[in-house]
C-alpha cells in the first residue's frame, strides 16, 4: 500500500460569549491588571456559561471545520477530543460528540495530554491517514478550565479561559504534514496536576475541602521546563522534517505565557514577525489554544498556500509535542 499525504482540509472554533477582564479579576481575587499582563501577556479569557461543556464547544468548532473542509458527519473515519475537562470521565466526549453529528462510521475517543494534546491529536490523525487506514479525521482541542480552577487562587485563576478548537485532517496530493516530535517526562508530573478526582483520590468530602478537584501548579517550574522544551521539540521536528528553521513561516507555540513564548523564539532565532500570539484575549485554554490560534491566523490572513507552520504545545504530564505542516489552502 502507497503512504498517501495527510493535511489540514478545514478549521472552525467554538467559544463562549462570556468574557471576564482583569479588571473584574480585580474585584475578586488579591490582584491587578498591570500584574497579569504584565506576567503573562493576558488581558482577558472566555468562561463557559451554564449549559456549556466540553462537548457543546467541541460540536460547534466541528460544525464550522467540516463546513469548511467540506466534509459531512458521514464522511468522518474517526474523532479525536483532546481535553483535561471532560464532560465525564466516561463515556468519552468524542463519543458523545459522535451521536451530536451524527458521525454513524467514525470510531470515537478522548486523549489526555495536557497542552499538547492538539498536537499528539494531529500526530495521531497524520498517521492513520498516511498509511491508509482512514481518509478523513475530525481532531479537536477543547477544555472548560473555568471548571477545574480554583477562583481564590491569584496564581492560577488569572491564567486559564475556555474555548474549542478543531481540524478536520484528510488525504491531499501535496505532502501537507511533514514531521512531528512528541515526548515526555513523567517526573514533572507533580508541577501541573489536578490531584483528585481519579482512582488514586476519587471524590470525597475531604478532597472537596481540600480543593483537590482544582488545578495546582507550581509556576516556576513549569516556566524553566516550557522553554526548554519547547525550543528543544521544534528544533528536533525541524531535522526529522528536513526543514531549516528560518525556512518556517509561522510559528504557533502554545498560548500560555508571552514570556515563555518570547524566551522561546529567542532561543530559536525566529524573529517576532512570524510568532502568532492571541493570548491576549484567551489566557491558557490548554488544548484548545494551538488550534484556536491557528484559526485566527488562517482568518487574519497570515496563513497562505504553501507556507510551512511550526506548532508547539507543552504541558502536564509533563508533556510537549511539535507539528510542522505545509498550508494546502
């Protein structure tokens, strides 16, 4: 059997109305907006209202990539939700997003990799393309972090938003993925986790009490290991792929902090002109912020037919994952 060439057919976003400025962080928890956008670049993020989930983001970003990638329900071989926030533990919400489309032949399941899990998404849809399993596969990133955050917490309350983001990956006669690098490096796993909840520490009144149902994370840490590792996984992709790194157009890393995505860039000697950043506006949506960011980027037309994307995501696990395509649009 032939390798055949797996790319990017369409992209869409699903995100909450709502949004909630520094400012009226303010108003709640011990800090200030020169403090956030001045540590982290965010000056505000989308929060899910009541009745919105993982799953109803998740089906409204599917809606618009398959209508963009002119793709029916029907057509879809399989789904792949990335998120940390499921609708539940089980049954998958990539399943229960399969019942909302009504994608009757697809096979269906969730990924848990933190903020990389876009990219280990797409990684994964690549392959199934490439060697001729599936022809068309719906990969999404989508999170709730408002869910799992602790509100009095300053440090991280400040950094986390919602929102949803998806591709629809197919076969195409241009070679659009070119390589990928994923790794990971469980001895970090206790600097960005949530601590109960599953079958170590299931729910109970104590770990309620506790807030071990909320995210904890020790910022110092996780800053020394995003830069390293993020410069790291995109200059390995760039030798696996052939590609020189000043030969890449776009660089799209994961939107958590503009000092890690400046420090980054700096190591990796690509200029501020072909970093992508809308932090600004979402805060740290975990895997929805790389295909989130790559939408906004296609719409602003800094995305062209032929250009090759370098994208890098970090994360619990502690997790990292870099992607290089060519855009066929």
């Amino acid at each position: 059997m032939s390798k055949k060439n797996a790319g990017i057919l369409g992209l869409g976003i699903g995100l909450p109305e709502r949004v909630l400025t520094n400012k009226e962080l303010e108003k709640v928890v011990a800090t200030s907006d020169e403090w956030i956008s001045g540590r982290t670049g965010i000056k505000e993020r989308r929060i899910a209202a009541d009745g919105e989930t993982t799953l109803t983001l998740s089906e409204k970003a599917a809606r618009e990539a398959m209508e963009n990638s002119g793709i029916s329900a029907a057509e879809l071989d399989l789904i792949i939700v990335a998120t940390v926030t499921p609708d539940m533990i089980f049954p998958a919400t990539a399943c229960l997003l399969q019942d909302s489309l009504k994608a009757e032949s697809a096979a269906a399941f969730d990924l848990e990799a933190g903020c990389s899990g876009f990219v280990y998404g797409l990684t994964l849809a690549a392959q199934f393309i490439e060697n001729g399993a599936y022809r068309n596969v719906l990969v999404i990133g989508a999170e709730v972090l408002s869910r799992i955050t602790d509100w009095e917490d300053r440090n991280t309350c400040v950094l986390f938003g919602d929102g949803a983001g998806a591709a629809v990956m197919g076969t195409v006669e241009e070679k659009g993925f070119w390589g990928f690098e994923l790794g990971s490096d469980g001895s970090g796993g206790d600097f960005l986790k949530m601590p109960a909840g599953g079958g170590a520490k299931p729910a109970s009144r104590n770990t309620v009490e506790e807030k071990l149902h909320y995210i904890k994370m020790d910022g110092n840490q996780v800053f020394k290991f995003a830069v390293k590792a993020m410069a790291r996984s995109a200059k390995k992709v760039a030798e696996k792929s052939n590609i020189a790194i000043e030969d890449i157009d776009l660089f799209i890393p994961h939107q958590a902090n503009i000092r890690i995505i400046e420090s980054a860039a700096k190591r990796l000697k690509i200029p501020p002109e072909k970093v992508f950043m809308n932090l600004e506006y979402y805060g740290n949506t975990s895997a929805a912020s790389i295909p989130i960011a790559l939408y906004e980027a296609w719409k602003e037309g800094r995305v062209k037919k032929s250009d090759r994307i370098l994208m890098v995501g970090f994360g619990a696990g502690l997790s990292w994952g870099s992607v290089i395509i060519e855009w066929i649009g």
